[in-house]
C-alpha cells in the first residue's frame, strides 16, 4: 500500500450517502478508500470498530453508518441506541487512539421545531422522536471521544441511491392520479451529492476544523412544495395537494420547523452550497439518465 497515499475509511458505504461517496471516489485516484457495509464492518461491535482501525490506516473516517428509520425507531429502541449512540462514540473512539479525523453525519431531528427562522449549529436542542434522541446521544459520544471531528447536521436527504421522499414521490406519481403531501412542515432538503463533495472539498483544500456544523441546501419549503417541485421538472400530470401534518399521522413526530442555518459551514470552510431546486434537478436529470 501507498504510504503516501491518504487512507479514508467510509463507512455505512452501502447507504445512501455512503454510495455518493463511492461514486466520487472515481475522481480522486490519489486516495487509497475503504468502503465498508454492515458486513465488512459492523459499527456496533465495539471490537470489530477496534480491530479494524488496529490493522488499516486510517487519516480520514467518514461515518455514514447510521439507523435511519425514523419511524421504526419507536419501537425497535435498542436497535436505533445501537446504531445511532453507540456506534458512533466506538468510531470516535478509535479515530482519537489512531490519530483519524473524523466526519460524523446527525440529524436535524435534533432540534424541536417551534423555530421560524433557520437553526444555528449552537441552538438548543430537544429532539421530538426517539430516532432524534439517539442521533444527539451520538453527537454527545463523538464530542466526547474525538477531539478531531466534525459533526455535521444534515436534513431531508436524497440521492439517485437508496429509499428516499423523492424516489417515493417519482413512484406515487407515476402510479396515482393524486396525492397528498404534508405543507406544515417545513425544512430544507439536501441532495447526498452535494454533502459528499462538500466533505471532499473539506479534505482535499486542508480545511478541517473540528466543530458542530450544519450542511442542507438552501433555501426553506414545505415537503408539499418539494413534491409539487418534483412533479413540474418530472412534467407528471399527477395533482400534488397540500395536507396538514395532523392528518398524516406518523408513529414518530416530526419538527414542524427544522431548516438549518448554513452559514458557519459555508465561512468556515470557504464553500457556496447549492440551491435545493437546482440539486433537485440535478438529481432528477441523473433518475432520468439512469432509468
Ligand atoms: N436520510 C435522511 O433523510 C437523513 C436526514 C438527516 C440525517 N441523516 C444522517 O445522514 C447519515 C447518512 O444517512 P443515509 O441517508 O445515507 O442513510 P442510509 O441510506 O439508511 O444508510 C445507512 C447505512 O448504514 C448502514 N448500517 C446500519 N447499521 C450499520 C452497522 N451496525 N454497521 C455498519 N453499517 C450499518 C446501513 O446498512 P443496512 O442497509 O444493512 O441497514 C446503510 O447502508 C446518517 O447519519 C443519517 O442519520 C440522514
């Protein structure tokens, strides 16, 4: 192996992140990546973490592994402690004994959502499901471990990969006539794409700060106006019509408000984020390519 070479382990590597991650490795020959998926490296086993940054080096720690079922995670609570709090105060851990950066990935869920204006990475936090509440424990481990890591809150996230809002919304639109979609929640979507880069741009420009951080597209709207969006560059003649939350009932609750100010990303790390409607068509036209 390249002992120049720069060594970033990726995990979660099968998610939907984590393939944006794969996908852009292409350009950067460079860089010596590892991508592990559950089966290569499962984060919930303290020793397998250990084992695994014993035996590779490790500059960079990109952790995308994460339980993501938000909905799921009232129920299944072990399950969501194992993969959202414990698993990232392992990495953590071995990232700080190994001298590794670390990029961890939490949640706007984190936030309680009576905000009217965008959430600074320092606001105070109150998660309103229980997924929120161990993707904050997870942030609280990390800090705790890993001098080196930078925490970066990320909200509605989509990707060509992977289950998302608008590959459900693609599907619905092509199978109904209508449909209903929630227009009391507001937030900011963010296109997995753009996060990777803007992670890459953070290692290859030697720009790393520890840190709290909060990276989504910008601009503020409704799910309902993200789907209205999806269906006009789509050119669907499925009608999208507002609902309110209290009619779609879900087994988690959500913020009713959770757009995140991105400026101390954008400062610090010297970075112009996208608009969320360009990424969308940018993802839309890459849906369309790929079939
Ligand atoms: N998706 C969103 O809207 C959203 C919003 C805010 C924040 N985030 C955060 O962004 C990050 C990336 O999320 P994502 O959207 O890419 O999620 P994702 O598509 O669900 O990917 C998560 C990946 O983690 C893997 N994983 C789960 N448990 C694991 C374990 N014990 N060991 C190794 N791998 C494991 C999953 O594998 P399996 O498929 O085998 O389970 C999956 O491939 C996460 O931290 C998430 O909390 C996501």
């Amino acid at each position: 192996m390249d002992k120049k070479a720069l060594h970033i382990l990726v995990t979660g590597a099968n998610g939907q992140l984590g393939l944006e991650f794969r996908e852009l490795s292409e350009r950067f020959p460079d860089i010596h990546f590892y991508f592990t998926s559950r089966q290569e490296l499962d984060v919930c086993s303290r020793d397998a973490v250990m084992q695994f940054f014993e035996t590779h080096p490790v500059d960079y720690c990109i952790h995308c592994a994460a339980y993501t079922a938000v909905d799921l995670a009232e129920t299944e609570r072990d399950a969501a402690m194992a993969g959202n709090a414990h698993a990232p105060a392992f990495v953590a851990e071995a990232c700080a004994q190994h001298g590794a950066k670390l990029f961890h990935f939490s949640t706007d869920y984190v936030f309680n959502g009576t905000a009217s204006a965008p959430y600074l990475p320092d606001a105070p936090v109150q998660p309103v499901n229980f997924y929120g509440a161990t993707k904050l424990e997870g942030e609280q481990g990390v800090i705790r471990h890993c001098k080196d890591s930078v925490i970066i809150r990320t909200s509605w996230v989509y990707s060509y990969y992977g289950k998302n809002f608008v590959k459900t919304m693609l599907r619905l639109m092509q199978e109904r006539e209508m449909i209903r979609v929630v227009s009391d929640q507001q937030g900011s979507p963010t296109y997995a794409a753009d996060l990777a880069r803007a992670v890459m741009h953070i290692i290859t420009s030697k720009s790393f700060r520890p840190g709290v951080y909060h990276y989504c597209n910008s601009g503020v709207i409704s799910w309902y106006q993200f789907a209205h969006a999806i269906a006009q560059h789509m050119q669907f003649t499925c009608r999208v019509e507002p609902i309110q939350t209290q009619d779609y009932p879900t087994p988690a609750k959500r913020p009713a408000y959770s757009a995140l100010s991105t400026d101390s990303f954008q400062k610090t790390f010297q970075l112009t984020i996208p608009g969320w409607e360009d990424s969308l068509k940018q993802c839309l036209q890459i849906i369309r390519e790929r079939g």
